[in-house]
C-alpha cells in the first residue's frame, strides 16, 4: 500500500510522481508507457561541504 509522500518512476520516461492522497487498496499498480511504475527509494540527504576559508591575502607595498 503506497502512503502519502511515496514517489513513483517510470522506467521508459522517466516521470516521478508523488503520492498526495493515497487510497487503502492492499494492493495497486501504477502503470505508465503500459508498464507498473517502480518504488524511488529516498536519499540520505547530502551533507555540505563546508567551505574552506582562505587566508586573506597580503598587501605589498612596491618600495620606490
């Protein structure tokens, strides 16, 4: 039974849908390009990089 907030892909063109009001059938296939679309598993979401801090750069001063 696919719950509220569960995608869906087609694996021939490639469309995601997402479910917003799910229905309470034990089972049910959703069919895209005439084939059962398949379960999108979530990510672990991606940690940022944290950004490196350059040293400031030093003036020089050009002596006459």
């Amino acid at each position: 039974m696919a719950k509220k907030g569960d995608k869906f892909r087609c694996i021939e063109c490639g469309i995601i849908i997402e479910i917003s009001d799910p229905c309470d059938c034990e089972m049910c296939d959703l069919i895209c390009c005439d084939v059962p679309m398949v379960f999108v598993r979530e990510e672990e979401p991606k940690k940022k990089a944290k950004a490196k801090k350059k040293p400031a750069k030093k003036k020089v001063s050009k002596k006459k």
